[in-house]
C-alpha cells in the first residue's frame, strides 16, 4: 500500500475522533484559508461505534486494509487514531503553492506504526517520525499525540512566470519549438500526452526513482542535468495497444519508462525523435517540480510542528463551535479568494487580454458551513458573508416576499414547488453597478465601456415601470407527471429524397405544471398574445389563452390573467378552474410555511416517487425494488434561503429520511450497505 493511500485512509478515519482537542486548535497557522473540523464527539454520541466497526466490516473495509497491511484489523480503535480528540484539515494559500494540511490525534502510535507499510523507509525528520510518498509531495509524520499530513500543489501562474524558469532551469514544452505553426501535428502529439497523463505515469517514474530519493540528503544542493532524465529511448518505450492492456503489465522494469503512448490501432503509432525530446523534457520538469514540492512541504511541516508560526485565531462570524447535533464543520476565510486561486488565472488573462483576475472580486468574504442531524433529517446549513456594499445591494434585491394570494396552488398533491421573490426594481437599478465595480476593474481596457454601458442601461431602462409589469415574485409548481397522447409534426421522405409533412401521435411522459408571477400592469403580455391571435399561434377561449404545441415534450400551453397574477401552465382543467374561481385548494401547510419563509425555495416530495414510478410503468431493477419502496417512507428533500440576514446571506440544504431509525446517520449506514450488496 503506497503512501497516497495511507493519506486517503488517514482523511477517512480522521472523522472518526472525537471531543475537545484546543491542543491541536492551537497548532494550526494564523493565516489558514480553509479550515474543516470533523467533531465526533457529537458523532459517536448519535452513533455507536460498535455499529460503526460493524458497517465497515460488512464492506469488507477492514480486511482490505488488513490484506494491504497484511496484518489483521478489525476496528477502528486497531488504527491508533485517539477517538477522543477533533481533527482538522486545513490549507494555506500561498502566491506559488496551495498547502494542505491535517493534524490527526493518535491514541496509540505503536499501533499507528503498524499501519505503515513495512517497505516503507522511516525516518526522523524535525524530530518525528516520517514516511514521504515515492513523489515525496506528501509527508505524514507523527509523535505519541498526532499526526501530521502534509501536501502541496505548485500554482501554474508561478511557474509560468519567465523569472521562476530561469531560477528552477524549467524549459520550454520542446513540442511547440519543434513543429512551430503546424497545428494539425501539435493537437496530434497533445492527444497522446493526455494519454500518457491518464495512467499517471508520474508516479510509475518517481517508483522507479525511489532509491534516488532514498540517498538525497540536501535537495537545495542538488543540481538537475538534462540528460540525468534521459528514460526514454527506442528500446524501452512500450506500444499498448489498448486500455485493458495497461492493467495486464505488471513487471516494474517495463515501467521504468514514461515514453509509452496509447493508440487503438497499432498501425497509427507513430513516434519520432520529438517524442523522446518531449518525454525526456516532460521527466526532467516534472521532477524539479516534486523537488520543489518536496522542499516547500517540508519548511511547511517544520513551521507547524515547531510553532513558528502564529496560531489561528477564531475570526468574527466564525461559526465553528456546534452544538450536540453538528459532526461537520467548513471554515473560508475568504471566498472571492478562494475562487481566484482555483481559477485558471493564466490561461484566462492570456486568452481573453485581461487584467489580473486578484482584481476580480464579488464581495464575498468568509463563509461558514455545518453539517448537522437533527433526529432523522441531514441538514448543510450555510452562511456566506458580504463586504459593505454588496450587502447593500443583496437586501435591496431580497426585500419581497412571495404573493400571499399564491399560496393556495402549493397543493398536498404536488411533487414539489419553486419559489424565488425578489425585487426586480432593485435588481435593475443596483446589477448594472454590481457588474461596473466588481468587473470593470479587471478588465481595464473595457473599464470606460462598462460604466458607458451601465450609464445607458440605466437611462434606457425604467425600473419602475418593468416592476410593474414583472414584480419579482415567482412561484412554479410541479403537479406531477402524467402520460399523454401528444401529436407532432413528422416527415416522410420517397426515393428521390421529396418529403412530405405528416401529422403523427405518440404516448409520452408530460410534466403537469403551473407557473405564476405577479404584475400591476399585464398590457405587454396582452399584446404580445394578441399578437399570436392575430397571427394564428394563439386562441383566445373565454379570457384563456392557447399556446399550440411548442416542442415533442409537452403539450398546448394556457395563460390566464387573473387577480393581479399571470398564470402559465399546460393543464387545461386547471386553468379553466382557477378562471371559473371553481378552483378547490388543497394546501399542503408545510410547503407553504417554507414558502412564506424564504425568499427562495425548492422543495420536492420524494416519497411521491414510487407512486409515480408505478403510474408511470417505468421499469426498476429488481436489485432496487425494496430501496424503491423505501422512498415511500422519505420526507422531503429541499433548499431554501431566507435572504439576508445581517451582512450574510443565509442557505439550507435537507432531507428527511424514514423515521424508522435511531437517526439519519443510522439510516445512512443500512442505506450504504444495502446498495453494496446490490452492485
């Protein structure tokens, strides 16, 4: 078992530690980006860790590991890890690379020990026990409290700059120079460098390196020649005729080399020269970059273990202590940061000649999100904070409410509802400067048309009068899903290829839905169907309008006009009831609770489905019959947002589970097993 997946098992079971662990709070940097406590002191206070042990023996976990390990585990408690303490993963954005670390509380590291694999060197760096990946890109040291974890990813925008090339002896991609403008021949060798990189052949190298790696004692020191990197040659490269064939070859010294490429065909291989370059090339920086990583990740380490650095400080609006129902908490520092770091800052700035995107900024500061059970449902709520003026413009924006006069379609029968309300006076008049403030500043060059353009908008457009026509307020309703036989337009073609037009009927599954908005001023819609009156595509039936056939998926479309409401749908008797006012609700009160609430909200009733399931005559695999019956016992699956409250933007997002378990966690665990025993 290689180190990556002793780091992939580490992040697994570090959930499952549990209690207050402010020693390990403690050691995390001042200045994290992200922070992810898993508290499960709440989780084996809802859950048993018997039964725990018990699920992850029915998935054959454990024995996996212990086969990987070969030795015998079969709990938890057998790894080490102190179920009594929190766990942490965080990371710490750096303008070259991106760390991301974890601090794992140990109860006993002999049995820890043992979870490493016996071919792996150990050794004492900083004091502490250490084991690298072949790579060296991820270290996990350890004491008789902790283990430590870290790994770093190298930025590109970094090593594209031309300074970093220089200093590091990176070179060109020899491709580009060697073929110049033939673009037809470039896309042809990039396809087989995403072939190559789909089998990770990164890794087949730096195995082979090991002993390499082994005897370096001062990487700063070590000066990297071209031809050190020289793996790949006629002799050694390997032709693999297809996928499959990858997993058959299993002798290490046939994977010394990275020069393989993959074709379907072997009569399509074709390999020059350049391809050895590119290889020889594609080796040689690939290792600077692990020796980079390598170096970097290791000051990273000694700096936490060592308390060099300042300890993290819980901000305000930190959200991070939960209460008996939270096994999961998520901390951004910031956002707008966050987005900009994951984003392909180089190629987007080359591509579209714009300015720095650390311009590009939406107002998004820190967010906080928690992961909580409450008895049988699962909830992630989340709140997102604001900068000054673009909490501003969002309560503006978020100040309406739905139209009580709509509450009465939310129907018990229902699958499900959306509801949006906001104030599209405000949205017009404040969105064009949102745009103007956060884009106009990283595209400088347009940032004259973009404050031309809001200006124009702003003189053009009569914020007032469009409220007035669409309010804000949205509210559509899935009624549910019926078959019907629907017509539409076909053709027929002779043998000389003359078609003819035909009219053809078929069964098919229609979605039943109405939609409906307020509005004070309906004479645009009017017209606009006057229009298609006049022009034969709208009928005009007793003040309801008929839409013809639109597309194959659904049938006529009605609008009625009614009470301050525009309503849109495709059930006719519906319609003609709501106009006849012999429209009989049937309020289901807790969607409606939910809609009066929030400004937005999507709910849908999942226990509906094996009803509809059996209406429809869908066909489900016997294998998922008795989940397929469960979902009749399922609440509802929903997200809502209440708007604004304060400087943050609140969110919910949920599921009811049967209640037939002790909670939602519970349920999770038979679910789990259940579907691996049907695949």
């Amino acid at each position: 078992m290689n180190t990556k997946l002793i780091f992939a098992a580490l992040l697994l079971l570090m959930g499952l530690s549990r209690a207050n662990a402010q020693n390990h709070f403690k050691k995390l940097p001042a200045d994290i980006n992200f922070l992810a406590t898993f508290d499960t002191k709440n989780l084996f206070q809802l859950m048993d860790t018997k039964d725990v042990n018990a699920t992850l023996n029915k998935l054959d976990f454990f024995k996996k590991l212990s086969d990987s390990l070969s030795q015998d585990i079969h709990q938890i408690e057998d790894l080490g890890i102190n179920l009594a303490s929190k766990s942490y993963v965080f990371t710490r954005l750096a303008d070259s690379i991106t760390f991301i670390g974890a601090l794992i509380p140990l109860s006993d590291v002999k049995r820890f020990q043992a979870f490493i694999p016996t071919h792996k060197k150990i050794q004492v760096v900083d004091g502490l026990q250490t084991i690298y990946s072949v790579d060296r890109s991820i270290r996990i040291s350890w004491d008789e409290n902790t283990a430590y974890v870290m790994t770093g990813v190298l930025k590109d925008s970094y090593l594209d700059r031309e300074d970093v090339k220089e200093r590091y002896g990176l070179a060109e991609n020899p491709y580009y120079d060697y073929y110049g403008t033939d673009d037809v021949m470039v896309d042809s060798i990039e396809a087989v460098a995403d072939a190559t990189y789909e089998y990770d052949y990164v890794d087949t190298v730096m195995d082979s390196a090991d002993a390499f790696y082994a005897g370096i004692e001062d990487t700063a020191a070590i000066a990297i020649e071209y031809d050190d990197y020289d793996v790949v040659s006629d002799s050694n490269l390997i032709m693999i005729d297809s996928y499959d064939d990858y997993d058959t070859i299993t002798d290490n010294d046939m994977l010394d080399s990275i020069g393989y490429s993959i074709y379907e065909n072997e009569e399509d291989v074709y390999q020059d020269e350049s391809n050895t370059a590119y290889y020889r090339w594609l080796a040689q920086t690939d290792s600077i970059k692990d020796l980079i990583v390598s170096e970097w990740i290791d000051a990273e380490m000694t700096n936490i273990i060592t308390g060099n650095y300042k300890s993290f400080v819980v901000p305000k609006g930190f959200t991070g202590k939960s209460n008996k129902n939270t096994v999961a908490h998520y901390w951004i520092k910031s956002v707008d940061e966050l987005y900009q770091n994951f984003m392909p800052t180089g190629i987007i700035e080359q591509a579209f000649g714009i300015g720095s995107l650390s311009k590009l900024k939406y107002g998004y500061e820190q967010a906080n999100l928690s992961f909580d059970v409450d008895k049988n449902k699962l909830k992630l709520h989340g709140a997102l904070n604001l900068d000054q003026e673009t909490s501003k413009i969002f309560k503006k924006i978020y100040d309406k409410k739905l139209n009580p006069k709509m509450y009465k379609y939310l129907d018990k029968d229902a699958l499900g509802f959306l509801s949006l309300s906001i104030n599209s006076e405000a949205y017009l008049k404040y969105i064009p400067q949102y745009i103007q403030k956060y884009y106009g500043a990283f595209v400088p060059r347009y940032q004259e048309a973009f404050s031309v353009g809001a200006m124009l908008f702003d003189i053009i457009v009569d914020e007032k009068a469009v409220a007035k026509v669409f309010k804000g307020d949205n509210l559509f309703v899935l009624n549910g899903v019926t078959k019907q036989e629907i017509t539409y337009t076909d053709y027929e073609y002779d043998e000389d290829y003359n078609y003819k037009q035909i009219e053809k009927t078929k069964m098919d599954e229609i979605p039943q839905f109405l939609w409906m908005f307020s509005s004070d001023d309906m004479r645009l819609f009017e017209q606009l169907l006057e229009l298609g009156v006049n022009q034969e595509e709208v009928l005009l039936e007793n003040g309801i309008y008929k839409i013809g056939k639109i597309s194959r998926q659904f049938s006529n479309f009605y609008v009625l006009m009614k009470d301050g409401i525009v309503f849109l749908g495709n059930d006719e008797n519906q319609i003609t009831a709501i106009k006849n006012n012999t429209y009989k609700p049937n309020v289901d009160g807790a969607s409606m609770k939910i809609a009066k609430k929030n400004r937005f909200a999507a709910l849908f009733h999942v226990n509906k489905i094996p009803t509809l399931i059996e209406e429809l005559d869908l066909p489900v695999s016997r294998d998922l019959d008795s989940l397929t019956a469960d979902l009749a016992q399922y609440g509802d699956f929903y997200v809502i947002s209440p708007g604004m409250k304060g400087n943050s933007f609140q969110g919910e997002l949920g599921i009811e589970f049967p209640d037939k378990d002790k909670n939602a966690l519970y349920f999770l665990m038979d679910l789990i097993e259940r579907l691996a025993v049907t695949r």
